[in-house]
C-alpha cells in the first residue's frame, strides 16, 4: 500500500499588525539614528560653532537681563544697546583667547624641531630598564615618526581655529537679535501658555544647570593653569606658558582631561631637565594640583548642579569624541545635562534619564510627586506638542 500522505512542514509564523508597526518603528528610528549622525559628522565645523555660540549665549543671556533692567539718570539701557555690548564683550574675549593660542602655539612649534632629538633619546631613556635592546628599538621607532607633518598639521589647524571663532560670533550676534521674540515664537509654537511655560523652565533649568558647570569650571581650570605656571617658573623651564593654557583647556574635558594634560607636563619637564628625579617631583606635584582642585574643591562649588553619572559621562565624552573630536569631548557634558533634564520630563523617555543620573533621581528644580489623572492627561498633551509621543 502506498503511502499517499504529504509532509508537512510548519507554516512560518505571521507578524501581527502590532509586531509588524514595532518592527518598522524600530527600523525607522535606526535609519533616522544613522542619517542624523552621518549629518552630525559631515556638518560638524557649523555645528560645532552653533553650539558653542549657544553655551556662549546662555552664559551671557542672564547678565544682558540685568544690565537692561538699570537705568543710567533717567535712560533705561535698551535691549539692542545691551545685545551690542554682550556681541562685542564675546567678540573681544574669543579674539583674545584665540590670539593668544595662536602665538603659544607658534612659540611651541618654533621652538619643537630643536628639542626634538633630545626628546627621542629622553623617550627611549623611559625604557632603559628594560635593556639596552629594548633602549634601542624605542629610539629607533620614535625617529621614526615624522615630526614635520604633525607640526604643519597642528599649524593648519591653528589657522582653521580663527575661521571658527568668525562663525561663532557671527551665530552669536543672531542669536541675540531673535532673543526678544523667543518667548513670542514658543508660545504660538506650543498653542497653549501653560505648556511653552512648561518648556521655557526646562530651558531655564537647562541653561543654569550648564552655567554653573561653565563657570565652576572655568575658575578651577584658571586656578589649575596658574598653579602649574608657578611649578614649571619655580624649575626654570620653558613653555612654561603654553603648558598653563594646555592645562587650563584640557581641565573642561571631565575625567580624562586632567590625566592627559598632567602627563604632557611632565614629557615636557622630562624632556628639558632630562632627570627622572626631577620629573617625577614635577608629576606628583602636578598630579596632587589637579586632585585637590578636581575631587576635593571642583564637587564642593559644583554641588548638586550636575547630578551625571560617571559611567554616562564616559559613554558621552566617548560617543561626542568620535563624532566631533576634541571640540565635541569638551560639549559632552552640556548635551548631557540636556538630555538628562528634557527625558526627565517626558514619560516614555523618563528611564534614560533615570540611566543618566547619579543616583537615579534626575529632578531637582522638577520634584516628582504621585501623578493625578489631570498630570497624566497634561504629559501626554506635552508630549504630544514636542513631538515625543
């Protein structure tokens, strides 16, 4: 008898029309994710100056406030005399900042050729201990290396530095012309005053939040500078100067800042007195400065202000440093708080700001309390309007 009876094989299972939405949701956040970060690199010498003319526009918009609300006899200070002031008070500073970069780093390129061979041999000196075959093979490695073209690619990027600074004053001084017409734009934006109060505070909250990390930061980077111009006066050594402003640069990039900028000195002492002894006096000194002035004095005046987490603030410095350079490690901690606060505010995005924060509580300015049907209906209608939900 034959067998007439098929085989089966197992029909292979159908997504749902839920299954089917979630997956071309996930699918769409992911192409978005990668359009917005192939934006993010090719368009990040605009980027990069819009955002710091945001920071720069922030740290300023509080004072021009308080200078428009003075009177001088009977004139009132008007809102486009103190946007003017504010424009050139950035203009001078950045100019001024820039100019002096630029001739630090000409007197460190003039003066590198001639310290070169000494700092290949005080290099492969490190290494002696290991033996005089190892001695060699470092010294014959670091000739290697073609100290021109990393100067002339370090001078090109000195010119490039001044285009730069041009944008961000030119974004700035836009920036503080549609400043009267914010509060205006948000609210026809938001359809409703109590959500564009709503989101003015978060911005608020924002923008005092990144101040103060600003301004902390600035102080013991300024201090930490000072310090180490004296450590490197005291023992006579040159680039003294460019060492300072190297430190003071470096310090606002959080956690790694420090240890790079502590580590160049010591090179740098190394290298000049070519005596271990005294470079090591030289790193324990530095390194004892910026543990005092980073741990100890750096969380007393910060307070609560930041509330990160330091494994968030890695994953930041990492994903800005890849994306941006340099420029997007010293952002990475503003864009964090950002980001912390506005998640923080929408409740489908409220667990990342949860992950971000130190201690899991990422309010301070916004305490939680047991939410009403009347909350729950108001952050879906916020939700809604930002365009979360």
């Amino acid at each position: 008898m034959s067998d007439n009876s098929k085989s089966t094989t197992p029909l292979s299972p159908r997504l749902s029309f839920g299954e089917k939405f979630r997956l071309q949701t996930w699918l769409m956040g992911i192409i978005a994710f990668a359009v917005v970060l192939f934006l993010l690199v090719q368009a990040k010498f605009i980027l990069i100056s819009l955002a710091i003319a945001i920071v720069l526009f922030s740290l300023t918009s509080d004072a021009i406030n308080s200078i428009q609300s003075m009177k001088i006899g009977n004139l009132r200070v008007t809102n486009w005399v103190a946007s003017v002031a504010a424009v050139v008070l950035i203009a001078s500073g950045l100019l001024t900042l820039v100019g002096l970069v630029i001739s630090q780093i000409n007197t460190v390129l003039t003066t590198t050729l001639a310290y070169t061979e000494d700092a290949q041999r005080a290099i492969a000196r490190m290494f002696a201990w290991m033996g005089e075959d190892v001695e060699a093979s470092v010294l014959a490695t670091v000739q290697s290396i073609e100290i021109s073209g990393y100067l002339r690619s370090a001078a090109g990027q000195a010119g490039s530095l001044l285009s730069q600074v041009v944008l961000i004053i030119l974004f700035v001084g836009f920036l503080f012309a549609e400043r009267v017409w914010f509060s205006t734009k948000l609210e026809n934006l938001m359809e409703d005053n109590a959500q564009a109060n709503r989101v003015s505070a978060i911005i608020g909250s924002i923008i005092r939040r990144v101040n103060r990390y600003l301004l902390v930061k600035t102080l013991i980077s300024a201090v930490t500078g000072g310090l180490i111009f004296a450590l490197l006066s005291v023992f006579n050594l040159q680039f003294a100067a460019a060492m300072a402003l190297f430190t003071f640069v470096l310090n606002f990039i959080p956690s790694v800042g420090s240890i790079i900028a502590t580590l160049v000195v010591t090179l740098v002492a190394y290298i000049q007195v070519a005596e271990p002894s005294t470079a090591i006096l030289i790193f324990v000194i530095a390194g004892m400065i910026q543990f005092l002035l980073g741990n100890v004095i750096d969380p007393m005046l910060m307070g609560k202000t930041l509330r990160l987490s330091s494994f968030g603030i890695i994953i930041s410095l990492a994903f800005w440093g890849a994306v941006w350079g340099v420029p997007g490690m010293f952002l990475a901690v503003p864009f964090m708080v950002a980001v912390m606060i506005v998640c923080s505010h929408i409740p489908a995005a409220r667990p990342v700001a949860v992950l971000l924060s130190r201690e899991g509580l990422p309010e301070e300015e916004f305490p939680l309390r047991p939410p009403s049907q009347k909350d729950e209906i108001e952050e879906r209608q916020f939700a809604k309007a930002i365009g979360a939900e």
